[in-house]
C-alpha cells in the first residue's frame, strides 16, 4: 500500500527523478489522475476501481480523513492508488512536474463564502496556472460545486486563464450519471440541491 507524509517524504529533484518516483510507487507507467482533497476518499476510490487502467493519487491535509481514505484503499487491496498527506498546493508544486498528469479532480473545494475568506479558496489564477503546466496537452480540469455563485467564480477564473478550453462552452452541466460518486454528491442529490459539474481542458499553446 502506499501512504506518503509530505512533510516527511524527499520530493523529486527533478522530472525525471519525479517519474522515476511513481514509476517505483505503482509498478507502471499508467496515466496518472489527481485529485485535490480527497476527503474520505470514497471519489477516488470509485475511479481506481472503475479504471484500473489508470493510476490515481489522492491529497488530503486532515488526518481523520486520511485514515478512512487509506482504510477503503487496503481493504479493496487497490494499487493503483497512492495517498499523500498533506497540503495540496505544497505537493502539485513540489512533487510533480511539467507534462505529468491527465486529469486533476477538485470535488467540492470549500467555498469560503464569506468575502473576507475569499483568499482562502483554492481556484485562483496562479492555482490554476499550476496545474496548467503539470497537464499534458489534452489533459482536463474536472471540479464540481454545489454552490452556483461558486461555479460563476470557478468558470470566470477559467475564462482568463491562459490555455484552458471549458468543455460545456462557458457554462457547466448537472452532475453525469455515469461519473464515480462522492459522498457529498450523493448527499446532495438525496437533498435535491443542484450540482454543477465543470470540466476544462488543456488546450495547445499554439
């Protein structure tokens, strides 16, 4: 199983040196999926199982989590999931590098609606440029909300960044039925609150 500490892992010094360190994680050299904030990791878990094909890491800062998050992964035997503990910024900036990632999940990011905790939410533009340069061309930016005042801000963030295609034009589509479930989605759905899924893409800087 594997279970990394940030805080207490060497980070790849180089690309090649972060290549070479999932390689040896996962045995392969399979697409690899992030998400950001996995929570109790039922999303994550559901699509490694799903797309055994592919190889999935999960972040999560809070130690609870984490440890229900790691307890799904070791009684499913799954390896093709790695979970990091941690904050998610510090990994994607540390840990990965250009061109390494097919898909980033952000499923549910807490809103911080209040407007003097705006600055705590996590799309943002120098976020989003992150993740653009750790995409491989083609790669998506899949998040989903609850909230569509925060789904207005996620898309128009989107909007002007640099290199990003938004999938459903400048808009977003409820949640699709055929997409691995979180336990937010399914609570929410039960309470009929909409659910807006977002999806951008990677798109050549040419």
């Amino acid at each position: 199983m594997y279970f990394f500490n940030i805080t207490k892992t060497i980070p790849p010094a180089c690309r090649n040196e972060a290549l070479s360190h999932f390689t040896h994680i996962f045995g392969n050299t399979r697409p690899l999926s992030v998400e950001i904030g996995s929570g109790n990791g039922h999303f994550l878990v559901e699509s490694a199982l799903l797309h055994p094909e592919c190889n999935f890491i999960g972040i999560e800062l809070l130690t609870g989590r984490v440890k229900k998050f790691f307890s799904k992964v070791e009684k499913r035997n799954l390896k093709n999931i790695a979970v990091y503990r941690g904050d998610a910024r510090r990994f994607i900036w540390e840990f990965l590098y250009e061109d390494m990632v097919w898909e980033f999940f952000i499923m549910f990011p807490d809103p911080w609606p209040k407007e003097r905790h705006h600055k705590h939410r996590i799309v943002t533009g120098p976020f989003i440029n992150m993740l653009y340069h750790r995409l491989v061309s083609g790669g998506k930016v899949s998040l989903v909300t609850d909230h569509p005042w925060y789904r207005d801000h996620i898309v128009s963030v989107f909007k002007v960044s640099h290199g990003f295609m938004n999938r459903f034009g400048e808009g977003s589509v409820p949640y699709p039925d055929d997409y691995p479930k979180s336990i937010f989605e399914q609570r929410f759905r039960l309470e009929k609150r909409p659910i807006y899924f977002m999806q951008f893409i990677k798109v050549s800087e040419d």
